[in-house]
C-alpha cells in the first residue's frame, strides 16, 4: 500500500513530463514547418523518442495538436495571471502591466507567435481550436474592460468607453503580434511600447 | 495573321480566367478546411474541373499556395489604392477611409479572413510568403504615416508621432481581423469602428 501511494504519484509525474516533452516538440516542430508540414514522425524525432511513444501519449495528430493549444492558451493564461497578481495595486499599474506582457520578447518572439497563428488559421474548420482561442479572449477582453471601467470611474472620464477602450487596446496587442512575426527585422519594439502607451495616456491622461 | 491576333488574347483571356477560377477555387477550400487540409483533388473538385487542369495551369500545391496569396494581396491592394483615390480630398477623409476598409464586410469576413490567417500560419516555414505579405504590410505601414504626418502638420500637433500612430492604428485594424475570425458571433463591427474613431479624434482632435 506505502509503496503503490508512492509511485502513483510519481508514475503520474513521468508520464505528464512525456506529454510536455512531446508537446514542447510538437511546437518547436510547428514553428519551423507550419501545422500542415508537421508529422507525428517529425515530434518524436525532435522530442528524440520513438513515434510508438507519441502514439501511445495522444493516439493522433488531431489529439497531439489540440492539447498543444490547451497548453500553448494555458501558459500565456498562467502568465497573464501572474503578471496581473504581480503588477502594482492600483488598475493602471495592471493594465500597462497586460499590455507590456504582449510584447514582451518571451511571448512576443517569432517562434512562438508562429505556434500561435498556425492554429488561428485552422479555427475556421476546427471547432474546438476555435473555442479554446475564443475562451482565453473573452476572458482577456473582461478583464481588460474591468480595468478600464475602474480607470474611468477612478479619473471621471467622460466620452471614454470601457469596453471600446478594452477592444482597441486587445486589438492593438494582437495586431502588433503580427507585425512582429511578419516584419520581424524592422518591428520595433520600443516602438510598439510606445504607441500603446500613447494610447493610454490620450484616453486616460489622469492616469498614464 | 488577323485571326492569331483575335485569338491570342482571347486564348490568354481563357487561360486567366480559369486560373483565377481555381485561385478562387483554393480559397474557398483554404477557407474551411486550412491549407493543410486542401488538396489539389479538393480545388478541382470545388472548381468543377479535372486534377488534370490544376496541374495543367499550376504544376504543384506549393506554386498554387503562392499564387493564391499572391491574389489574395492583389486583391487586397487595389482595394486600399481604389479607396485611397475616391476618399475625400483631405488626409484625414483619407486615412478614415482606409481604416472603414479593414472594417468593411467584405473584407472583415470570416471566410476571408481565414485565408489571410491560413498564409501567416505559413510564413515563418515559407520565406516567399512572408515576403508576399511583408511587402503589402509595408506599403500600407508607409501611405498611413505618411497620411499622419500630412495632419500632424496641418494640426501642428506636438507629442503626437506619425510613425508610431501609424503602427498602432496598424495593428488596431489588423487584431481586429483575428477578433472577427475568432469570436465572430460576439465580434462587433460598430463597436470596431467606434474604437478606431475614438482613437483618432483623441490623437487628432482637431481633424476627427
């Protein structure tokens, strides 16, 4: 009985740390070849494993795609949350915060950002990618808008629209997401640092 | 001598419209079932012709994927130039205009903007893609700031940057496509405009 407590738990550990394995092989893969030149052969030659353990973890190409979106939603999801505990207390210390974590260089880098439009251009004919992308934006735009509504509230601002303000700075980020990955020589990052807090201090001029 | 010279447009007129009838073809498939899944049998299918014509008229996927991108920015292109001649005089009717365009139904469709996000699921696998798309990003980057600048100088607006506004109205426009693709049945085409609006008439007050 000691001994099966043990190593349950730790047979569950190995097996996760395989699936994150094959999983962070899975998007190195994507990056380099798109989703389409991606082939279960090609992770487990990244991962160096066999293709038997890559079946055996997640049966299909299908399978092995959708929970490396789940992951690649779930880390930015982890590192939003983060960052929103860690930011200054008041809303406009979080909000710069948000908008500094999308362009930062461990999220904002071409590598990743391929991972990421690589499953935005399947949304249109996978249902399921299209949910969990959709998911981690509606609560990104709420907490967004949340942000905004306390601002305003805080600095009295009229003529300013929590959740417009919410939908131009996501789109903002988002856009320069893809000027990053298409432009990456001439994107400029202090650049887009600076157009988005020129944004925030001409809606919010109390506040940024 | 007259009858090759009636026939040799109008044989070349034939050959351009079935070309672009398979183009169109590959961008409905591309549409709802990515680039991964469309298939050349799939085009000859949609277009109503043989395999035999794809292959006449394009001789590989990979030559038709380019030509299809290199449309779809075609197409893009002679929007933006059309509208840039028929707007209003001044920079600011101009430059409103060109960002009513990104919004406009046509354009800011799913089944359109699926095509779009299926080529930059490519580019970083596809150093012909990201050149196609890099250059008519540039081109738009360029005429956007240099309509900015126009208004920054008839406004003398001080603190206001038309590089960097150019490149957040950029990516405005462009994160908005991704929302519209993503969360389409809560995606708000008023609420887009608003949000470009109030970012105008809060860089140029005295223009927007």
């Amino acid at each position: 009985m000691a001994v099966a407590a043990v190593n349950k738990p730790s047979r569950t550990a190995a097996r996760e740390k395989r699936r994150q394995q094959l999983i962070d092989a899975t998007m190195k893969c994507i990056g380099r070849k798109g989703i389409g030149g991606t082939t279960l052969a090609d992770v487990a030659k990244e991962a160096g494993l066999s293709q038997g353990i890559v079946n055996l973890h997640f049966q299909s190409k299908d399978n092995l795609l959708q929970e490396t979106l789940r992951r690649l939603a779930g880390e930015y999801r982890s590192q939003f949350e983060r960052t929103l505990k860690q930011s200054g207390p008041s809303p406009a210390d979080k909000l710069l915060a948000l908008m500094k974590l999308d362009i930062k260089p461990s999220i904002c880098k071409p590598a990743k950002l391929a991972v990421w439009f690589a499953f935005w251009g399947e949304v249109q004919s996978r249902p399921t990618y299209r949910k969990i992308c959709d998911e981690l934006d509606r609560h990104y735009d709420e907490v967004v808008e949340g942000l905004c509504a306390e601002i305003i509230a805080d600095g009295n601002y009229r003529n300013v629209d929590a959740s417009t303000t919410a939908m131009a700075l996501n789109s903002m980020t988002n856009g320069m997401w893809l000027s990053c990955l298409i432009s990456r020589k001439n994107w400029d990052r202090k650049q887009a640092l600076a157009a988005v807090q020129s944004y925030l201090s001409s809606s919010f001029p109390e506040h940024f």
